[in-house]
C-alpha cells in the first residue's frame, strides 16, 4: 500500500515533466524567402501546434554557408524557401536528410522532379520565373524606355539606372547568371554581364531588394524574380514588369531537412505544414507570390502566369552542382565585379 501510494505521488510529476517538454518543444529554421512569409509561416505554425519556431531569415548563400560552418554539429532543423540551386549543393554535400513525403501527389511534377533529382532530400515549394521590374515615373522623367530584353539592359542610356543582387550572396542572382550561360553561352554571357555591369547602380545582398527599391523609386530599373513585383502594382506604385524577350531563368524555391538537426520530429512537422495548403497559401497573404507547390487549393489570383513566360530548359541538375557554382562565381567576382563602374 506505501508502494503503491508513493507512485501515485510520483505520478503528477512524471506529467509535469511530459507537459513541461511538450510546451518547450522548439525547430530552429532558417527561411530565405520573403520576410512576410518567414514571420507569418513561424507564427501561424506555432499557433497551431504549440511548438516554438526559433527562425532566422537569409539569403540562400548565407545559408548554405552556415550550414556548412555548422556540419561538425548542426544546430539548423530545417531550411526552406529561396532559390533551389543552393539546396541541391546542399545535398551533394551530404548537410541535407532525405524525406518524401507521403503527400506527393498534392504537388506539381516540378516540385516532384526536385525529389527525384536530390535523392528526396530537397523538395521543391514553388516557383517563379526572372524579369524587370521599372518606376515608370522614374523612366518618363528620365525620358527612357521600359527594358523588355536582356539586350535593352546593356545600352548607355541605362548607365547607373540598373540594380541587381550579388550572386555570391543572393540565390536570385545566380539563377540570372546561370540561366544568361544557358541563354547566351558561357563566353558570350560573361561579355554581356561586364558590359551590364557599366550600368549596375549597386548589387544588393538580398535578391528581394529589388521590387521595393524600384517602387519607392530609390533605383529605375530591377532585375529579380518577377512574383516581387506584383504587390507594389497591386497597391498602385508606379511599377510594370516584363519577361525578357529572348528568354529567361526559374527558380523552383527550395525545402530541405538538416542532417543531424537537434529536433527532427518538429521539423518534419514544421516542413508538412509548410508544404500544405494551408502553409503554401500565406505566401499570397504574406503579398509573396510565387507559384506554390501544392496544387489542391485556389491559388492567389495575383501570382503572375508562367505560362505567359519564355521559360528556358534550365540544367538544375548541372548548375545545382557546388563545383560549377564555385566556378562560376569566382570567374564572375575575377572578371566582372572587379570591374570599375
């Protein structure tokens, strides 16, 4: 009888401990799509489950360079959105954990492909496709014309009216540096980026400078995904777009497991809702508009219609590679950013 009632006190603090863990369960996550929809993503999916979202927002190559510094002893769980390049080299470092989620028939065929292609450690969680975005108040006062091919961007009349983000930083930018290789040829693409250069006013760390600065008018023209755009016309800035004529880079935005991450159980929940289509449509309320990967819900009429888009057979596989990343970037920051302008 003592015994039995010793284990009944025990009891209560057996369930406090249980309860105890279960509310200070926490993911750490880095996010490196638009900042609306990282703080949005991390509140709406605390809200819901209890569990504490410990995120960071940056840029794909920062990213994937914290990653890589923390290998010996990750302290990441999860890392989503931004561009999939960096993800896939990811992967071929062996910092990523494979996951397929049973839930793949909800999603398109190129988020699918993204599975198949990494050995189901990166999914892909949407896409969108490069183009201009320009001030037209800022133009007319300038008396220029909008861009609407990669060959308007080189003309003197441009020279300093032009912004674009660091490709050594910024996932956008690489994207536009690998598809201009795969549209131009490498040799051909490198001239035409020195000659771009001239009229670059700064390359910014983040590719989601771009939309916001042209809108305030602080830059004429930008050179980014085209999704960025979208809410500032929306909401009546003086702002167009245009997809370049002779062709243009995607993205297909990354999800990814860390290997070795401190708390797999939460991210794996943490990524299913983010893949869902409750996660996958607070990117239209968070005004970030790309295309989502879950396609059994209504998508957000403002997303812009790839269909509508030169899209170029873009080699994920190959430019997904960390040696020719590595390549190119540094033929880039030796040939072109050393440059003067």
């Amino acid at each position: 009888m003592r015994m039995f009632h010793r284990y009944c006190l025990a009891l209560p603090l057996i369930w406090a401990a249980v309860s105890g863990h279960a509310q200070t369960q926490t993911v750490t996550a880095m996010c490196s799509t638009d900042q609306g929809w990282c703080e949005l993503a991390a509140a709406e999916f605390q809200k819901a489950t209890g569990i504490r979202v410990l995120q960071t927002r940056k840029p794909t190559g920062e990213a994937l360079a914290q990653l890589r510094a923390e290998s010996a002893k990750p302290r990441t769980d999860i890392w989503w959105g931004g561009t999939g390049d960096p993800f896939l080299q990811a992967a071929e470092m062996g910092l990523l954990a494979p996951y397929r989620p049973n839930y793949l028939q909800d999603l398109h065929s190129w988020s699918v492909r993204q599975y198949a292609m990494s050995g189901n450690m990166v999914g892909g969680f949407y896409t969108s496709a490069v183009g201009f975005g320009w001030n037209t108040e800022l133009l007319k006062k300038k008396k220029l014309p909008p861009p609407q091919c990669w060959s308007d961007l080189i003309k003197p009349i441009y020279r300093g009216e032009i912004e674009i983000s660091h490709p050594a930083s910024s996932g956008t930018a690489y994207t536009i540096l690998a598809g201009l290789v795969q549209i131009m040829g490498e040799d051909k693409a490198f001239d035409y980026m020195k000659a771009l250069h001239r009229n670059v006013s700064q390359y910014t760390r983040s590719g989601t400078a771009q939309a916001p600065n042209v809108a305030k008018g602080e830059v004429a023209i930008g050179v980014s995904f085209l999704f960025g755009f979208e809410p500032w016309k929306a909401n009546r800035f003086p702002v167009q777009t245009a997809a370049p004529c002779e062709g243009t880079s995607y993205e297909i935005g990354g999800i990814a497991l860390v290997q070795g991450g401190p708390n797999p159980e939460a991210a794996r929940r943490y990524y299913d809702f983010l893949m869902s289509p409750t996660g996958q449509a607070l990117g239209g309320k968070a005004d970030s508009l790309q295309t989502p990967a879950n396609r059994t819900f209504k998508v957000d009429p403002r997303v812009p219609n790839n269909e509508l888009v030169r899209l170029i057979k873009y080699d994920f596989e190959k430019y997904g590679k960390s040696s020719e990343r590595k390549r190119l970037l540094e033929r880039w920051q030796r040939e072109v950013e050393s440059l003067p302008r």
